[in-house]
C-alpha cells in the first residue's frame, strides 16, 4: 500500500458512520446571543448625566485666583485657620501638573488611599492655578476641589499659604483614623 492509499483509507476509518447531509433541509436555526452590555459603564454614563443636569453647585465654580476653604460639619473654624496658615507639618505631597483631568483624579484618589494606609494626616496637592486653562478655567483645581469635598476622609482643605504654593496648591487635612 502506498502512502496516499494508508490516507484515503484512514480517512474512510474516520468517516464510518458518518452520513451524508439532505440537500434542500435547513440545519435548526441557531439563537443568537445577545450584545453583550457594559453595566458599569453605563452606570457611569447615568452617573455623568444626573450630575450634569443637577444646578452647579457655586462652590465648584472656581476660578483661577480664587482660594479653595472646606471644613465639615463639627471641625472648629480654628482648625481651619491653623491649616490655611500652615501650622500643621505637611507629611506628603502630590504634583498634578500636566496631567489630564482623568489621570489627576485616578492619581489624587490613590494618593489619599495611601495616604490613609499610612494614617498621614496632612497632605499637600499641588494643582497648578489654572491661569493656562483657557475657557475651561483651572480644570485640575476644580476636579481636586469636587474630588475632595466628596471623600469622606477629609476633615478640611484651605488653600495654601503664598509660601505653600498659594492658589496653585492645596493642603488637606485628613481623619485620624485611629490605631488599627
């Protein structure tokens, strides 16, 4: 036997019992699956779209020589006074500058986890003033400004002394959130 009769041969063995199919029957319809869909983002997007028709809140339209105050509910004007003048010793600082507005947020928000895994509690993020944003005003000063007034780790944040940074920078005071 050669070696193109071992194949015809192997292939007939592999073949046995295998019939024909029927010209003219349709195979059963097969179901196709549905899109897939993207919950989270789509989340987002409603996320987006709430806070995009809710009134702008008038202390997130900053400008760029305005300075940025926070305290919540319960913390003393005074701690806040102390903070604005620089009394608290900064323990670690961040630099936004040329980043976009995606990539500040994504990095502010890993700074504080740090942070709080480190249980600093003053912290100083420099933002830049804004005076180069155009239109838009100091875009990475307001997302810090929102970004912050939302976390809940933050007891206050003041705009820094002119020797802090001024304007362009921000220190934050975060909870002692005790031993662990």
């Amino acid at each position: 036997m050669s070696g193109e009769d071992d194949e015809k041969e192997a292939f007939r063995k592999a073949m046995r019992g295998v019939r024909p199919l029927v010209v003219g029957t349709r195979a059963a319809p097969t179901r196709r699956r549905p899109p897939p869909r993207a919950r989270f983002a789509r989340a987002e997007r409603d996320a987006v779209l709430r806070e995009s028709l809710e009134p702008p809140d008038p202390q997130l339209d900053i400008q760029p020589g305005d300075s940025l105050h926070f305290r919540r509910q319960g913390v003393p004007e005074t701690v806040l006074r102390r903070l604005r003048r620089g009394d608290y010793r900064i323990e670690s600082e961040i630099d936004l500058h040329g980043l976009t507005e995606l990539e500040a947020r994504a990095q502010l928000r890993e700074f504080l986890r740090r942070a709080c895994v480190r249980r600093l509690r003053c912290l100083r993020i420099v933002h830049g003033k804004g005076l180069r944003s155009g239109a838009r005003g100091p875009v990475l000063k307001a997302a810090v400004n929102a970004l912050l007034r939302r976390a809940d780790l933050v007891l206050a944040f003041s705009s820094a002394a002119v020797r802090d940074g001024g304007t362009g920078a921000t220190l934050v005071l975060l909870r002692d959130l005790g031993a662990p």
